[in-house]
C-alpha cells in the first residue's frame, strides 16, 4: 500500500533476541527476559528510535543476515548475542553491528555472577548507547538507564517467567503467569513490577472470559492498589490507569491527559501511541489517528496489533479493500488474530465477496451468525423468532464474545428499537466491543434515531493543534560558550593527539578536557558538524597520510602505519580512507609518489 522509498534511520537499533546457550532450555525465559530489558533501557534516551520487543522477537531463531533486518525495519544498528546460565554465574555475548554494511562496530563479553545482573544491564546499555552516539550522532544519555528494583534475584527470576508466559497471550500462559507473579511478590513484598504484571495477566484473563470476570477485575485491582503504593513513575502504571480510564470506565478525558504524559517523556511509547491512535478512533477524527498509529509502527513495524488498527481506521471510513489489506498484513504476523480474523469477514461482508467469505468465515468464533449477518448486509431481510429475538436481547451477558453479532443483525433489519435498546445495554456496562459505535458501519442505520443520539457522551475535549508526532525543542546554547568549549577541544587535540589511542572514546575525551560526555556529543556533532568517529578519525587520516609519504616509513605497510595513527581495525580504516579521499589508501599512495 505504500510505494514510498524507506528511509533508514541512523540513530535507531533492533535487539535481536539473545540466544539461550544455556544446557537447559528452559532458561529460554531468561535470555528473552534479559533481551526485553535492554530493549526497555534504551528506550529511555530521547533521540533514539529502538524497535519494539514484537517486532525484534519477529526475527527469533531465524537465521537472517543483520543487513536484510535492518532494511526491514528501516535501522541501522543491529544487537545480536547470545547468554548462558551456568548456577549462579551469566555468560553474556553481544555484538552491534551496522546493518548497512554488516560491519562489527563493538563486540565484548560478559562474565558476572547472577546477583550482578542489574548492573550488567546497565552496563550494556550504556555500552551500547554510546557506540551508537559515537558512530551516528548527537544523544543525551543518563549516567544510568537500569535501576536494582529489587535485591531478591529470586523475586527477580519470577517476575521473568511470569513475563515469559504473559507474553504468549493465550489463557493457559497468562493463568501460569500469574502464578509466577504471586511467587515472585512472596519473595519480595515491595517489588511493583511482578504486581503490575498481574493486574495485566488477571485483566487480560477477565477480558478474554479465561476465568469469571468479576473476580479476574477484583484481583487485577487489589494487585494494582499495592502496585500504586509502591511505584507510580513507570510507565506500567500510566498504562495501567489508562486501561481502567479508558476500557472500564470509557473516562476520555482522563486517559488523553495520561497517555499525553506519557508521550511527553516516551515519544515512542508503543502502547501509548497505539492507545492514543485507539481513543482518536472512536471520535471519528481519523488523520489524528493515523498519525499515532503510524508513529507506533515505526518503532514496531511487523505488530500484528497496529496493522490491526490500520484496518480499522479505513473500515470505519468505509474504505473496505484498504482495511482488508491490513487485516490480511495482520494475520501474516499473528495468524490466529481473532480480531483480525473478523475484521477481514466484515470486510467481505460489505464488498459483497460471497464466495471468498463462504471459504472465510467458518474460521471464526460464530459463523453461522455472521452467515446471517452476510444475508441482512447483502441479500434479504431477516426475521427472528419470537424465541430468537428474546435470547438476543439478553446476549449482552455473554461475556465471551468479541463481536455483538446479534446487535448487528437487528441494526440492519426493522428491529432497530430492539438494536437500541440492546446496544445501550452493552454501553452502559462499557463493553469494549462496542467502544467504536458511533464509527462502525454496521450501526450506521441506527444514525438519525433520536434514542441513538442519545447515547454516552464523550467527555473528551481535544486541542485544535494536537499533533501526533511532537518535536522535542532543542534547548538554546550559548555559541560563545560553545566556541570557547571548542578551543579547548581542538587545542587539547593538537597538543595531547589522544587519537593515536585507539580505544580512545567519547567519554574518555571528555574527561580530558572536563566536560560532560553528552555536552562533547552536542559540541561535536551539532557545533563542528561531525559524528565523533568522523571526527577523531580526521586527525587520524592527517597523521596516516604523513606518516604514508614519509619515505623513512617505506619499510612499513599501510596497515601498521594506520594502526600507528590510532586506527584500530583494517575495515574502519579503510572505509574511512576511501569515504574522505575518494581513493583505496594504496592508489592514493600511489598517486601521491607519481605527483
């Protein structure tokens, strides 16, 4: 659908998912667990795009070259690695590499004692966030990106494989999850996450009707009361609350200022802009949408859930061949997407495809209900039994479907006052089902009514100027500081030459000539115009190319005479050479001799 050159972005990285190298598979949960919490680390430096956890897990045990990922997902940094738990020791493995070229940029290994592992997230992340500065641009990094939340690593251990099975979204997973949940909580009262993992697991399972709703909502809540007295900064706890403001209690208001909070600080929070493209949905105000829902796309590409959107967002503007793509799109990721699935018999349902919805529908949750509902849309009329029409009207107490067929059936024949009468029974209990009323097509019959108009209405009040892709504003620097910070820079380099070190660093650098290392990164890369490599590396070219035409040199090859200038790898010293001069460093030796 869209013919648009991709543009990659070089400030922006996918972590693959380590590799579980551990004699027993079941630490598969611990190397996943160790994944997400790098991902999570990075994600807190504005500036840097990193690919959500759906979509790097897309690439699990495939074996596929680091270039072609980054193409697909429109980034140039790719971290790949590997862990293995022996008892109470990590063994970890990691490599960043350029996706453009397919180029090593840091590799290094990792050997801690399991009770260190906080502090070797953090270490890798920062290891990592830097590398990535260095090569590609200005970031403001923290001195931290990984908190100890808890000092129980046995708390810690739970709260992994509760995250391991919830992730797998299905009823048995998410009941094992909760399980893990609880245990982790009995080993360390005060640790928030393992509680806000619950109230997700419980709400998912009362949701989904995996276990009787009122008391699924009742333990999601009473696991969310000691969550909130705990911790009320992580963004599990807006989401949290904007599950309740939003699903449970349809407050649109409260959820626009709290998912706006959140975006403020994480302007690629996922849930929140898949969340914020979900609330400006059902208010009809579709560009507004579209722009948060493709914002959370460029960050997780190959979601099944926001291709999912996307298709809603063209079937309630009637778009029916475009919302089909995306619901197809979506079932390329997650093939059992029952929302998807449905979505995609609507779709056949209003293009009138009889043939391919017959070869269709019968994979979703109630065919034969969306057979008639095929009928009533295309064909002819339809008229229940007194018995029928009776059941239907109380078919709002089925907790466990995920499309108010009946509704739609009644809406779109004569019994439209019964259709009413039903949906206010679904709105006033705020059944998510029927959240888009107003957008959906399939109620569209009930517009005009009086008793429709008359409906739940929205609290929420919108800004004229709400803009899904916010610019973060640079702060005004001092040029004069900055031309003084300069100086000293340059003087520093000319007299010391630190760049002969070939391990020298940005933060080493810094240090040097005290100075922050995220006031050097600004300094380098947004006042003298270079990345820090490109421009370490230009004093490095300068020493080479005296050192190459120096004839007491000619005993030795160019390689040692880069090396000797502070080069530390043949490929950087080569791709640099070349991307400067124009020339491989033996022609231009050459060229100089002849000259």
């Amino acid at each position: 659908m869209n013919n648009q050159t991709k543009e990659i972005n070089r400030k922006a990285i996918v972590v693959l998912p380590f590799a579980n190298m551990s004699n027993d598979p079941e630490n598969e949960y611990f190397s996943d667990g160790i994944t997400e919490e790098i991902i999570n680390a990075l994600t807190k430096i504005q500036g840097l795009k990193v690919i959500a956890r759906t979509s790097a897990f897309a690439f699990k045990g495939k074996n596929m070259d680091v270039r072609k990922i980054g193409a697909q997902l429109e980034v140039t940094n790719v971290l790949e690695g590997s862990i293995r738990r022996i008892h109470n020791r990590v063994r970890i493995t990691a490599q960043l590499i350029n996706a453009e070229d397919g180029m090593h940029l840091w590799s290094r290994n990792f050997d801690r004692e399991l009770a260190d592992i906080f502090a070797l997230q953090d270490e890798i992340s920062l290891l990592i966030a830097n590398q990535i500065r260095e090569n590609f641009g200005h970031l403001d990094i923290d001195e931290h990106l990984v908190n100890k939340e808890t000092d129980s690593i046995s708390a810690y251990e739970y709260f992994l494989k509760g995250r391991f099975h919830q992730l797998q979204w299905d009823g048995d997973s998410l009941k094992k999850a909760t399980r893990y949940y609880e245990k982790s909580v009995e080993q360390d009262p005060t640790y928030a996450r393992s509680y806000y993992g619950a109230v997700q697991s419980y709400g998912l399972l009362a949701a989904w009707g995996y276990m009787p709703q009122a008391e699924g909502f009742e333990k999601a809540i009473l696991n969310f009361l000691k969550a909130r007295e705990l911790d009320t900064s992580s963004a599990e706890y807006s989401m949290c609350y904007v599950g309740q403001s939003f699903w449970q209690m349809w407050d649109f208001q409260a959820t626009f200022d709290q998912l706006n909070k959140i975006l403020e600080t994480h302007p690629f929070h996922g849930d929140s802009l898949e969340a914020m493209g979900e609330l400006m949905l059902c208010h009809g105000k579709f560009a507004e949408a579209e722009r948060y829902i493709k914002k959370a796309l460029s960050v997780d590409p190959l979601s099944a859930n926001h291709h999912y959107t996307l298709g809603n967002l063209a079937y309630y503007q009637k778009d029916f061949e475009k919302a089909l793509f995306y619901a197809e799109q979506a079932m390329v990721y997650r093939t059992d997407f029952s929302l998807a699935l449905i979505l995609k018999a609507n779709c056949l349902i209003w293009l009138n495809e009889e043939e391919k919805f017959l070869d269709f529908h019968a994979k979703n949750q109630r065919p034969e209900l969306e057979k008639l509902l095929f009928q009533v849309i295309n064909t002819q009329d339809y008229e229940p039994t007194p018995d029928i029409l009776e059941s239907w009207l109380s078919s709002d107490e089925d907790l466990s479907q995920l499309i108010p067929h009946e509704l739609y059936i009644l809406a779109n024949t004569k019994y439209t006052g019964q259709a009413i009468t039903l949906l206010k029974k679904y709105i006033d209990a705020r059944r998510g089902q029927v959240l888009n009323y107003r957008q959906e097509p399939l109620l569209q019959r009930l517009h005009g009514i009086p008793e429709f108009e008359d409906l739940h209405q929205s609290n929420l009040q919108v800004p004229d100027n709400i803009d899904g892709d916010k610019k973060s504003t640079k702060k005004e620097v001092d040029n004069r500081l900055l031309s003084t910070q300069k100086e000293v820079l340059e003087t520093f380099m000319e007299e010391e030459r630190p760049y002969l070190n070939p391990q020298l660093s940005l933060t080493l650098l810094a240090e040097s000539i005290d100075l922050h290392p995220n006031q050097l990164s600004y300094l380098i890369n947004e006042f003298v115009g270079k990345n820090f490599n490109e421009y370490v590396n230009s004093y490095r070219l300068e020493v080479f190319k005296e050192k190459a035409v120096d004839p007491a040199n000619q005993h030795l090859t160019l390689l040692g005479l880069a090396y000797e200038s502070g080069f530390n790898s043949k490929t950087s010293f080569n791709v640099f050479f070349k991307k400067v001069i124009g020339k491989t460093p033996r022609a231009w030796v050459k060229s100089q001799a002849s000259a």
